[in-house]
C-alpha cells in the first residue's frame, strides 16, 4: 500500500510539473533608459540644452581651441625643423595648454549634457515605472528583463516603443 502511494505521488507530482512546463511563459524586454531619452520630454530638453547661450559658447571655444590647437600642430611640423630646441619645447607647452583648455571645456558640455540627462532621468523615472506595470498588467507577462540582458528579443516582445508612446502621451 506504502509503495502504491509513492508512485502515486510521483506520477500525480510528474503530470503537474508537465502541465506547468507546457503553460507558456509570457517574456518581454525594455529598455527604460532609452525610452526615456526617446521621449518628446527628453528630446526637447536635451535640443535646449544645445541651443542655450551658455551651451553654444562653450562649444564655439571647444571649436575654438581645436583650431588653434590645429594651427599650432601644423606650425610646428611645417618650420620645427629650423627652430631651436627651446623654440621647439615652447610650442609643444603652447599645444599642451590648449588640448588642456580643450579637455577642460568639452568636460564642462558632458557635464552639461550629463546633468540634463540626470534631471530627465530623476523627473520621468516614476512615470516610466508606472506605464512599465500597466503594459505588464494589460498583457499579463510573467516576465519582463532588461533588453540588454537578452541576446535576442523580437520587435513584439520589446516594451521600450510603447514605453515611450504612454509617456509621451502622460504629459
């Protein structure tokens, strides 16, 4: 009788393991990141950015400082060979302090561009978060990854457009 039930129980455990494997697992992907990014909100911000005086002037002095870093390269490698070591060592700390002036100021526009990102992300992150569980609810997934985790993902399992649809339309 004790060995009846056990096989039993097997057999009964064995076709409730076989009904769940055979229920289909409903899986997606999202990008929030970029769904963020690709908003109207973001697009908008990140254009005002780079058309603010501020913006605009220290990327002018970015151009700026390249093209005399540029001038100065092409001095130096058109007459370095008549010019003395001293003349020589001169102009090398004269391109060194440019492409340092030039390093500082692209540093301040990633800054820049790295702060408006942040806002963006900090302001729109909960309503992301928010649409994200309604489309999970609406299609009833069991499991949604970050779209960089997956190594394939077809274009009807990746949530980030419709992401970007119900945030653009939250306004």
């Amino acid at each position: 009788m004790f060995k009846f039930v056990k096989v039993s129980a097997i057999l009964l455990a064995g076709l409730l393991f076989a009904g769940a494997a055979s229920a289909q697992t409903k899986v997606a992907v999202v990008n929030i990141q970029a769904a963020i990014m690709s908003t109207e909100k973001a697009t908008s911000k990140i254009n005002a950015l780079k058309t603010s005086s501020e913006y605009s002037q220290l990327q002018n002095g970015a151009e700026s400082i390249r093209a005399e870093m540029q001038k100065l390269a092409e001095d130096a490698q058109k007459n370095g060979v008549t010019w003395s070591e001293e003349k020589k060592a001169e102009q090398q700390r004269k391109i060194n302090f440019k492409r340092s002036d030039f390093e500082t100021t692209v540093k301040k526009l990633r800054a820049m561009e790295g702060q408006a990102v942040q806002d963006l992300q900090k302001e729109l992150l909960p309503k992301a978060k928010t649409a994200l569980e309604e489309v999970i609810k609406e299609q009833k997934l069991d499991l949604v990854l970050d779209a960089s985790a997956a190594v394939y993902a077809g274009k009807s399992a990746n949530l980030t457009e419709e992401l970007v649809k119900r945030l653009n339309a939250s306004k």
